[in-house]
C-alpha cells in the first residue's frame, strides 16, 4: 500500500522537519487528504503511553519487554483507531517513527531479540508494514547539536534519548543504517546533514520515483 509513509532517524536527524514538508508537497501535488501522525502516540491514549515511556524518569525504570509491549499497545490502539481507517478511506498516512524505530531502540539498542518484536507486530499490528520509509541519517553530533540549538531557541519538551550519552547515539545510528541495508526496497537513506531545502529535494526526487514505477 503506496500511501502508507514512515520517517525515521536518530535524534534531531530532520524527521519532524521533513515529514511536515512532504505533507504539504503530497496534498499540494495530489489534492488528496493527507494524515500527519507519529509514535509513539497518535492518538490520545498512545500519548499518554508516549508520556509514561519518555519523560526523563522513565528510562531507567521500565523493563524493556515492558517498554515493548506499552509501544505495542500505543501502535495497536494508533493503527485500529487512526492510521488503517485513514488508509481505508483513501488518504495518506505519514507517521514520524514506526516499526524500525523498534527494532533500533528495543531490540538492537535494549537487546530484545527482533524476533519477538516482528511476530508482536504480526500478532497485534496485522503485521502492516510502510511501503516506503525515509530513513534521515546524520552525524549523532550534528543531530544533539540541533537539539540543543532548538532548546535555546524555542521550548520543546526534551526525552529521555535527547539526554543520553553519546555512544547511544553512536549505536543507535549504526543500528539504522544496518536495518537500512538489510531493508533496501522500502527503506531509503537520506543524507540529513544536507541544509533542509537539499533534504527535502532528495525525499521529494525519491518520492517521485517510487510514485513513477
Ligand atoms: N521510540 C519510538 C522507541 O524507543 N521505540 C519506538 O518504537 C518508537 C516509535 C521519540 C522517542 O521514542 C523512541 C525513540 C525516540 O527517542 P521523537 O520526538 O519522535 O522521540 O524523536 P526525536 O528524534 O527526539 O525528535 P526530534 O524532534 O528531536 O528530532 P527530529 O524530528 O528528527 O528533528 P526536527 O525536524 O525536529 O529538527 C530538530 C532541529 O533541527 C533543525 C530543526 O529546525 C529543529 O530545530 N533542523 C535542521 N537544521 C539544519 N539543517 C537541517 N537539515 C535541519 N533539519 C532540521
């Protein structure tokens, strides 16, 4: 299903950025209803799943397999009340992370097995997959150093990942870049140290061609 879209990134890669920008390129070009949506989260109760798992105290408190199985809960609830009536009703759905994001930070990050969480996925989440992803991929220092900027710039509530050291990081986008690999087809790497005119070119170019063929 062509309408379905993911982003995906380290912190501070450009995610939110793009996946406003594409938005409005999508409905500008087509005309078509596009949802906007992200996860954790997504609808009222995933945001409260959201604000129990990320606020800063939480991190060293929920077990991983509990952590998993309260973002499976939020995605569960996320897909049966928004993203799969939206697709069904024609529109795009764009969702700032998903799946690959846990298998980043819960398996390859937290070390639960990827087992575990592709057949969770395919027991509660119809195993429903993007049919593109853009994968942002940006120095873990150019990404926290954005970040930074930001809190001086604007109030925007920081998680639990924003205050991690930076061999997280480090681990979190080599975690990526081999999901990337191992997931050609769907998953595209976009250079994220780009300014963000550039960034958004190369998503609008691959877009375009994945529409094309
Ligand atoms: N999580 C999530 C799990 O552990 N498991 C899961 O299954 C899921 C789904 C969610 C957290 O949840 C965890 C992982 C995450 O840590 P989040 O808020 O979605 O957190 O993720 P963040 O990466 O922390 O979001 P950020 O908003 O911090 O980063 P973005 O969205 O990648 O970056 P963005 O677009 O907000 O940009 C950050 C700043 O940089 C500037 C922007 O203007 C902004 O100020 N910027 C650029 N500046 C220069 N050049 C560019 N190209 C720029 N692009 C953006």
């Amino acid at each position: 299903m062509i309408k379905f879209i993911t982003f995906e990134g380290g912190e501070g890669a450009g995610k939110s950025t793009q996946i406003q920008l594409l938005k409005e390129h999508i409905a500008a070009t087509t005309g078509e209803q596009v949802v906007l949506t992200r996860e954790p989260g997504g609808t009222q109760e995933g945001e409260r799943i959201r604000e129990l798992m990320l606020n800063v105290q939480a991190y060293t408190t929920w077990d991983p397999l509990a952590e998993l199985l309260l973002i499976n809960a939020a995605r569960r609830q996320h897909l049966t009340r928004l993203v799969v009536p939206a697709l069904n009703e024609g529109a795009w759905v764009l969702c700032d992370r998903f799946i690959d994001s846990t298998l980043v930070y819960q398996g390859m990050l937290k070390g639960i097995n990827p087992q575990i969480i592709r057949e969770l996925h395919e027991t509660t989440c119809f195993n429903l997959m993007p049919s593109l992803t853009f994968y942002i991929d940006v120095d873990p220092k150019m990404g926290i150093d954005r970040i930074l900027r930001r809190s001086q710039q604007i109030d925007h509530e920081e998680n639990i990942y924003d205050k991690a050291k930076m061999s997280v990081h480090e681990k979190i986008r080599d975690s990526y870049v081999k999901v990337a690999q191992a997931t050609p087809k769907r998953i595209m790497q976009i250079d994220g140290a780009q300014n963000l005119n550039d960034v958004a070119k190369d998503i609008r170019a691959h877009f375009k061609k994945v529409c094309d063929n």
